[in-house]
C-alpha cells in the first residue's frame, strides 16, 4: 500500500471517528435537554386540587306475585347517593362546596287501589347524619298503616330534597344519603299496582366554592 493511499484511508477513518463522536454528543445532549424540561412536582408551586364527585343509584321499585301479597309484608327497596370531597396540596386549610339534590321521578305507573287513596308508595331520605328528611316542597309527608314517608304513589316530575347543602374538609370527606322505597301492602286487594314500575334518580348538582 503506497503512501497515497494510506493517506487517503487515514483521511476517511478520522471522518467517521468524528461523525460517530458528533453523531453521539448530539444524541447526549439531546437527552440531557428533554429530561431537564420534563414534567416534576415542584412543591413551592404546587397546584392545588379539589375533586367534587358525584355518585347515584337508580330508585326502582316493582310488585310482581314472587315478592308482594297477601301475608308477604310491605316491599321495601334501597338506594344510596354519595358526594365525595378531596383536598390535595392544601396544607391543611379547610375548603368548602355546596351543593344541591333534586329527586326526579322519570315515570311511575301506579294508582291508589282504595277509594279513599289511602298512600301506597312511600319514600324516605335520610341526609348523612342518619337524620331523615321530613320536608320536601310540593310533597307530603304521610304516615300510612306503621310507615312514614313521603306520598309518591302516583307523583311524577321533579322535587328538591336539599339546597345548598355543604360539605368541607381539609383532606377527605363522603356524604351518603340513604333512601328507601316503600310499596306499602294494605292488607287490601292492590291487584291493580301488580307489575307496575316506579322509575327515579336522584341529581346531584355543585353549587360554588366560597373560601
């Protein structure tokens, strides 16, 4: 091999040395530069996060022959709504929401079976303190052979149970309400609210933050 061509071998080694080295320098700092921008938690800035969730259970209710009857007692079914606060990164301050409950009865098909429309679908709220909820606008609180609620045997649209109602917290909190359906059985014949549906749900709907 003449010294020409040695030359011209040693040219193209010292090229692709240093287009390996630039070519891994680049990629170095390229990797340097997206990890320092990437996302972190920096705690002096930190944003604070409130999570206000909403959570409900359908109100269903249906007679039929296999649960209500003659010597069967009265047909009782339950539903639950709960509203959830979280607090992060708040440092222990308290934070306060409000918000509100409508009842909403999408479709009922029942009828009062006596003649003197003596109450047959009942309802109960109880707020999360356990206390139970005895005025509802627009609907009357009965009692009806040992059970009380609210009349909605043949009731239909929309009733707020609460307004403005608060929850606070500095970490976590759930409010459950409890409600409870009942087909109250007469002792009568109520052949006519056999397989008859009651249809509702409970609207949870957030109000405002004031502190």
């Amino acid at each position: 091999m003449n010294r020409k061509t040695k030359r011209i071998l040693l040219s193209i080694y010292i090229i692709a040395l240093f287009s390996i080295i630039t070519s891994s320098t680049m990629a170095f700092f390229t990797y340097i530069k997206v990890s320092d921008v990437s996302p972190r938690v920096d705690s002096t800035t930190a944003v604070v996060t409130d999570w206000l969730l909403f959570n409900t259970e359908p109100i269903y209710i249906r007679a039929d022959t296999t649960n209500f009857g003659e010597d069967m007692g009265s047909l009782i079914e339950d539903a639950k709504a709960t509203a959830t606060l979280r607090v992060e990164n708040n440092e222990g301050v308290e934070k306060r929401y409000n918000y509100n409950i409508r009842l909403n009865i999408e479709s009922n098909n029942l009828v009062y079976s006596t003649s003197n429309k003596t109450p047959e679908l009942l309802i109960k709220v109880y707020d999360p303190n356990g206390k139970e909820i005895t005025n509802i606008a627009g609907l009357n609180y009965v009692t009806s052979n040992d059970f009380s609620g609210f009349d909605i045997t043949t009731v239909t649209g929309d009733y707020y149970i609460v307004n403005n109602y608060e929850i606070k917290t500095s970490d976590y909190v759930a409010h459950t309400w409890n409600i409870e359906v009942i087909l109250v059985n007469l002792d009568t014949n109520q052949d006519v609210n056999m397989a008859k549906d009651f249809n509702a749900k409970l609207i949870m709907e957030s109000m405002y933050n004031y502190t």
